[in-house]
C-alpha cells in the first residue's frame, strides 16, 4: 500500500495542511502530539521530525532530526 493511499481513508475536513509540502494531506494525533502527511510522509513528533523516506532507508534512525537535550 503506498502512503497517499491511507489518504483515502479520512475525509477532508479531517486532514491538515503539512507544514512542509502545504498539501491538506496530514493528519494530526493531538493524544502524542504527532503529524503524519499522507502527501510528503513528513512525521513530526515532540522529540524531532523525521520522514517516511528517511525512515525506509538503510541507517535511518540515525538521521532523524531530534533536538539535542543537553542545551
């Protein structure tokens, strides 16, 4: 199943613009305080943000954005 395809599943009204493509394509989880688009396959999530793209490649995890803690 490609990612646009979920887009599917929600109506209109229940979709957010992404703050990174501007598509009405992401769903918002207020409970985990997270975005997914549908359209880009941005995710944001209070540690950092990341991508769909970013997360199927080999040594992914390692390149998330998370914000560094010790500041």
């Amino acid at each position: 199943m490609e990612l646009r395809e979920l887009q599917d599943w929600f109506t209109p009204d229940e979709l957010d613009p992404c703050p990174r493509c501007r598509q009405a394509a992401a769903i918002a989880m207020a409970d985990a305080e997270a975005l997914l688009c549908f359209h880009c396959g941005y995710i944001r999530w209070p540690g950092g943000e990341t991508s769909v793209r970013q997360l199927q490649r080999p040594g992914a995890a390692s390149e998330t954005s998370v914000p560094d803690s010790r500041r």
